[in-house]
C-alpha cells in the first residue's frame, strides 16, 4: 500500500499520582514513573509511542485529579482505537477496595478514603477500553495496594460490542487482599523489561513477566491475567521485546533461497565438487575461488551472492541490535516491493511461517541473486545496499558509519549504498510531497455545484478553497483545470501537483474517469497520479458511524497478512445471493479484507453502494473488461504499489508496453481493466480532521 511503514502501533499512557487521603506518601513515585516510561517508550524494549491523546508528564506529575485521569484514559482509548493501536495503561500510587476486595478503585490526588465516587474505577476503564472499536489490544500495569483487583470481570470481557474479539492483558503488584510496598513492583518489572529473560522468544508476555519480577519480590504476590478472544490476532499480546531473544544471535547457516541457487549451481558444473552436508561463510568462499579456477562462472556468482547475504545480514544485526524484528523485516520487504516494482520480474514473498533470523537471511538472498542477477543495469548489490539503508532508517543506526563503509567496501557496494541512500531519499520526498484533493462531496446525488479543494500534508489540509461548478460532469470536468492551477500556484517554484485525489460520491464511481479529463496540454492522469475515493468517508453520514475506525482494523490485519498465498481480497459470489442476502452477510461480519467484483451484474451500482462502508478497499472490473477471467493475480503481483499503480497501469495502457520487466509490464496491462475505491490509513487520518478545517467561501465566478 502506498504509505511509508511504520513499526507496530503501540501507545502508552501513564499515571502516577500521590493522594493525601491514603495515609502516606510515596516519595519515589515521580521517578519510578519516569523510568517505567522511558523503558516501554524505548523503541528497543516497550515501542510505545506516548499516547497522542494525553499530556504524558503532567499524568505522572504526582497530582492528578479524577476527572482529569478518566478523561485522560478515555481519550487515550479513542486515539488508539483510531490508529489500530495496543495500548499499554499503567496506573502508579494508591488503591482501595471494599470490603469483599473484588474491585479496585485508583485514588486520585482528590480522591477520598471509602469513597467510590471521588475515585477512579480501573476494571470498568479496562472494559471499556478493551471493548472499543479499532483498539488492537489493551495491556495494563497495576502498582497499587490491592492490585489485583483491577483484574475485568469475564463477563464484560465475552460480552459488549466486541463480543468475544477482546484482548487484554493484565499485571498487577500484589493480591487483591494485600499490600504494596513502596513501588518495589515497578523497579523490579523496569529491571527486568531493560535486561531481558533468558530462554524465552521475541516477545515477552505479561506471565513470562511475572515469574522473575515475583521472584525478587518477598511481601506481595505478584498476578497476571490475559484474555485474547481475536482468533486472527498476528501474535500475542506483548509487553515488551526481550533484549535476550535467542533468535537474533547471527547464523552460519544459509537460507532456501541460497541452498537453491548453489545446487543448481553445481548440477551445471561438470566437475563440481561434493556439496557439504552444512555450507558456511568459509567453505562458500572456497568453493568460489575452486568454481574460478574451473571457469564455472554462476558457480562463482552465486557463492560470492550468498556469502554478501551473510555479511550483509551479519551488519544489520549487529547495528540495528533489539530494534529489529519480524513485523518490522515484513514491513521491509513490503516496501522494497513497492520501490523496485519497475525493476523485477515479481515481488519478494518470504512464507508466511519464516520469522527471524531466517527470514533476514531469505530477504537478503533474494536481494543478493535474484534482484541482482535479474537487473544487469543496476550496481551490484544495489538490493543488498537497499536493505542497509531501509533497516537504519527503521532501526536508528547510520547508514554511513564505519562499521557499514567498512562492509560497502568489502563487499564491492560502495557506488551501490550511494545509490540506494538516493533511492531511498527519493522515495521519501516523493512521499512527503503536498496532494490536491478535489472533492464532490457536496453533491445531493450524483454532480455537485461546487467543488471542494485542498492541498493536504499527510492528515492536514494547508490550503483550502471551493470553486462553484455546473451540476454536471461537463461543469465538473470544466472547473478541474482552475482546481489544479489553484494549487500549483501554492506550491514553490514551478513544482507540479504529482498526486490528485478525487473523491467522488457512489453513483458517479463507476462511470467517471477522471483521469481522462483534460487540464492543460494533457489528460490529468497523463503526468499524474490519481486515486478515487469515496466520499462518504470523508464527511460520513451519522447513521454509518464508526465506519472509518472499522475500516482502520480491517487495515491492520491485511497489513499484517502474509502475501505468499495471494493478495488480501475477498471476491463476492453473486451466483445464489443478491443484495439484499449480501447486506445480511456484511452486518453479520462477512468480508474481513479488501473486497473485489468480478463482473457487471444489473445491479452492479447498488452492490458498489452497498460494499462501500463496509470494506476500505474496493475492485471492480472496469466497463469494458474480460469478464472471462475468474482470477487477477495482478493484484497480487503489484498489491504493494497500489493504489498509485492503478496510474501506472492507465498510462501503460495509453502508451504501450514501457520497458520494464515483461511479466510486470503484463501484470500492469491486466490492472488497467480494473477499477478501485481506495482508503489507507493516511487517507483515513485526513478523513478523521477534514470536518476541524475551517470551510472557505466559494469563489465569485
């Protein structure tokens, strides 16, 4: 998809408050606080962002009041429900309970003793939290006397509206019947998080946390809790990367990409020496220098190929440290597909099952021979480099440290980490560039006499202005040529609007192709990008609320899906259903992924109109289509391109076969039969802040 990647969603919300009717104070509270805080917003061991919705240091000031925790919580909520995010609550200082000890009330700065109201109610919070929309998951740290007690009650947990779909881990200090004893809880868990635990995986649950934290602790006993009803959930609810993970310690061993290409190597090789039952570093670079000898040229390649895998893996282990791990290698390897897309016959595609150090090593193989071998233009290596320069984009090293010169040389990819920091930093710019969106969103039904226009910065809208228009698509397409103007007489220079967004409403979806329509010398789809949308995503009726953060998860788990087994759309079957039986379907939770129609049934505007709210992605065929096919494995081939590549496709189709790649330059031709309503994340972000812009006056004609 065509958004930069990101590590995975993560916030954090933190409260630490003293409370004159406890008793007592807690004189370390403020900095065991901040140390909690710095250990799960390091990218290496928590990965949490600071919640966006809350002021992270006056929450763990040490006075704060009950309103202001409640809504603090509440908002943190809704922004992660928003970005599809794990949120990780902790609650520092002072607890009571009844007298049944069943439930555990947080105390405020204003909280008073045997009072439930003046004090904060920490199970219903967690509920709730954990039953709101779009919310990937909720984790809590409870360090307050009665601890356990915070633990939700399952009842809540299986019903709601996420009924069973939750997910929610808890730690707490101590019993719900005992005390806690001057943070000792906190220091030991920040201890442990920093250190790691030895023996265990990636990621570190709040059990696997427990037993060493409850080891040190002598006077509380400390309790974990953890309830994933999300059958599709990518992984288990974490608490923090371990720093100890085993699974990052480098490997001789060579992957199936490499074992692949030396076998065949040597089965081409006459006089090919007997292949060990292990290959290492060193035993490869003999058998190049042997293949050298013997003139076995591949042979030589591919050895010299794999062994630049090794100790380009071995570099970007040793510099990216605990920052590196597998989501994030899956977000790698999708955006290199979506930057060498124009360079190779297909896209990398690891199964599902590698993780690790094995798919690093299956990621750099395929960079090493067959992105190498398959592009003579290119420097050598330049893939191998790519990957040096997107992990310390990602992890925080430099990319022109010693330590990588020192690899670039003895790799022979100096000129090729020049070129991919430049490729790189194209794309980056290319990314952070302004768009102009035209919407038609005022429109009762189809056209609409003006046209709303802004240049938007990822979610903001910096220029905003409306040009009245003709209700029709002749006024429509006549007032487009002022739009763009308009906007390029905003931007510096003489810079060109590359990235045009129209949003349109249903009915016109299907027939209008605003990518033909002539502004200037050319159609605007000629020297630009173009993506529909549908604009009840933008302003979105009341009666389908919600339907942008639905959208938002759905997202989240087809970024999360593996692309080995085909792209992450589900194709409607009209053969014994109609609308009304596909409506029952959807209310009911059918159709968790993009959706795609394979052909132009009657009724093909009331089913669009009908898929719309429910799916951020949707394919038709376009109206003069093969509606023979049954399949189209170019959304496969070119999913981590879209929807800038629905362009790209358009101008192939005007223009002729361009000189790329001629399984990619087939796959581009199919695509152009296809047409999209397309919504990722930063598209929904823009969404979600578009109605706070002021609205200008139209312009006088």
């Amino acid at each position: 998809m065509n958004e930069a990647w990101q590590p995975p969603a993560r916030h954090v919300l933190l409260i630490a408050t003293q409370s004159d009717a406890a008793g007592e104070k807690l004189p370390q509270l403020e900095s065991a606080a901040d140390d909690l805080f710095r250990a799960l917003t390091d990218p290496a061991i928590g990965g949490c962002l600071p919640s966006p919705a809350a002021e992270a240091t006056r929450l763990r000031s040490g006075s704060v009041g009950r309103r202001e925790i409640d809504e603090a919580v509440r908002a943190a909520v809704r922004a992660a429900g928003q970005a599809g995010a794990t949120l990780v609550l902790a609650f520092l200082g002072h607890g009571q309970t009844p007298s049944n000890g069943t439930r555990l009330w947080y105390m405020a700065a204003d909280s008073e003793a045997d009072e439930t109201d003046t004090s904060v109610d920490v199970p219903a919070l967690l509920e709730m939290a954990a039953d709101c929309r779009g919310v990937a998951g909720v984790i809590a740290v409870i360090d307050t006397c009665h601890a356990e007690a915070a633990m939700p009650d399952i009842s809540a947990l299986i019903g709601g509206f996420n009924a069973g779909g939750k997910r929610i881990a808890v730690l707490a200090a101590c019993g719900a019947r005992q005390e806690a004893y001057g943070l000792s809880f906190t220091r030991e868990l920040v201890a442990t998080l920093t250190q790691g635990v030895p023996g265990e995986g990636e990621f570190l649950r709040t059990g696997v946390v427990k037993l060493p934290v409850a080891g040190r602790l002598r006077q509380q006993n400390v309790k974990a809790f953890e309830f994933d009803g999300d059958s599709d959930a990518d992984g288990p609810l974490w608490l923090a990367l371990n720093s100890q993970r085993p699974a990052w310690r480098p490997s001789a061993a060579i992957g199936r990409i490499g074992t692949d290409h030396i076998a065949r190597a040597l089965r081409n090789w006459p006089d090919a020496p007997a292949a060990p039952a292990v290959w290492t570093r060193q035993g490869l670079v003999e058998l190049a220098a042997q293949a050298a000898g013997s003139g076995a040229g591949w042979a030589v390649e591919v050895a010299a190929g794999v062994v630049a895998a090794m100790d380009t893996g071995r570099l970007v282990l040793e510099s990216a440290g605990p920052a590196l791990n597998t989501p994030l290698l899956r977000r790698l390897a999708a955006e290199f597909n979506r930057q060498w897309a124009d360079r190779l016959p297909g896209p990398v595609r690891p199964p599902a099952a590698l993780a690790g150090r094995p798919l690093l090593q299956y990621l750099l193989e395929h960079a090493a021979l067959l992105a190498t071998m398959t592009d003579s233009q290119q420097p050598t290596y330049l893939a191998l480099a790519w990957y040096v320069v997107a992990a310390a984009e990602a992890c925080g090293f430099d990319p022109s440290d010693a330590r990588v010169r020192h690899w670039a040389e003895q790799t022979g990819a100096e000129i090729a980490l020049n070129d991919a920091r430049a490729m790189h930093e194209a794309h980056r710019s290319h990314g952070r560039a302004l768009r102009l969106v035209v919407s038609l969103h005022a429109a009762r039904v189809d056209w609409p006499d003006s046209l709303s226009a802004c240049l938007r910065s990822g979610p903001d809208c910096v220029h905003h202005q409306h040009f009245p228009c003709v209700p029709d698509r002749h006024g429509v397409e006549k007032a487009l040529p002022e739009v763009v103007a308009w906007a390029e007489d905003r931007l510096p220079g003489e810079v060109q609007v590359t990235h045009v967004d129209i949003v349109v409403p249903a009915p016109v979806l299907l027939d209008w192709h605003p990518e033909q329509t002539m502004v200037g010398m050319f159609v605007l789809g000629a020297t630009r990008t173009v993506t529909l949308r549908w604009a009840g995503r933008l302003v979105v009726p009341g009666y389908i609320r919600g339907m942008n953060e639905h959208a938002r998860a759905l997202l989240e788990k087809m970024d999360r899906a593996s692309l080995d087994q085909g792209a992450p759309v589900d194709w409607v079957d009209l053969a014994g259903a109609g609308t009304p039986q596909l409506l029952r379907a959807l209310q009911r939770g059918a159709y968790q992924r993009a959706i795609g129609i394979g052909h132009h049934p009657p009724h093909l505007q009331d089913l669009v109109t009908t898929l719309l709210p429910y799916t951020p992605i949707l394919f038709w065929p376009s109206a003069d289509a093969d509606l023979s096919r049954t399949e189209w494995p170019c959304l496969a081939h070119l999913w981590e391109t879209l929807p800038d590549g629905f362009s790209d496709a358009y101008r192939r189709r005007w223009h002729g076969p361009g000189g790329r790649d001629p399984e990619t330059d087939g796959h581009l031709d199919d695509l152009a039969d296809v047409r999209s309503a397309w919504h990722d994340r930063d598209w929904l972000d823009f969404c979600s802040r578009y109605a706070q812009h002021p609205s200008p006056a139209p312009r006088s004609t």
